[in-house]
C-alpha cells in the first residue's frame, strides 16, 4: 500500500504545485501587464483540482510520516533526518493556509487592477513555498539538501 500512498502523494504535489507555477508563470505576468485581474480567474481552475490535490498531500503525507516513524516525538526532533523534513514541510504547509486564508478573505473581495500586485505578491510566494515542499519531499527520499 505505501507504493500507492506515495505514487498518490506525489500526484497532488504536481497537481498542486504545476498549477501554482503555470499560474504565476504563464498568468500572472499577463495580467499585471494588461492590469486586468480577470486573466487570474484561478479560484475556479486552480482551486477546483488544487485544493483536493493539497488536502491528498496532507492526508498522505501524515500517513507516511507516521509510517516512517510512528513514534510522533520523532517528527519535531530535528536531529533526526525525519524530523527536519517534517518540520519544513509542516512550515510549509502553514504558510499556505495563511496566504491562503488572507488572499481569500482580504485580497480576492477586494480585488481590482490597483490592488493585483497584492494578489500576485501572493501568487508568488505560494508557488515558492509549493516549490519548496516539493524539495523537502524529494529531500525526503534522496537526502540532497539538508
């Protein structure tokens, strides 16, 4: 079972973090150049197969993490190599829901072609955390970076 929950895993982080990068590579340069908020229309697309695609990668990943190390103290130990992937993807993880959280609430109500930088500095920084959470994961499997 743990071929499919990680073959599962790293299908949402793709869906997830590809969709974050075509939205703020092919995007969002065009609607900061044109001004126009409605080219970013990504709460339908993105959010339609992105949100199930980040709630798979949560769900999977405390599967596998307890799979790996059952014991949970082991997880916030960051001299163990488990525990620092972990802690950065947990980080990882709670920046998105804030971003995500604040650009729902605060940005996207108020959204117009004065106020877009706001929504693209967000657009950003969540492709740069999913990018981040796509190393840790990789990290996970091959030690590479940390």
């Amino acid at each position: 079972i743990i071929p499919f929950i990680i073959l599962f895993h790293i299908i949402a982080a793709t869906i997830w973090t590809g969709g974050h990068l075509v939205l703020a590579i092919g995007f969002l340069p065009k609607a900061l150049k044109n001004q126009d908020p409605a080219i970013i229309d990504f709460l339908n697309p993105v959010s339609t197969i992105g949100i199930p695609a980040l709630f798979l990668q949560v769900i999977t990943g405390f599967y596998l993490v307890h799979y790996y190390a059952s014991d949970v103290s082991q997880w916030q130990n960051l001299d163990l190599h488990i525990g620092r992937v972990f802690m950065v993807k947990l980080s990882c993880l709670l920046v998105i829901i804030l971003l995500a959280a604040h650009v729902r609430f605060r940005v996207i109500p108020n959204l117009d072609k004065d106020n877009l930088r706001y929504l693209a500095v967000h657009i950003i920084a969540v492709t740069i955390v999913s990018v981040v959470f796509v190393i840790a994961g990789l990290n996970f499997r091959t030690g590479y970076f940390f």
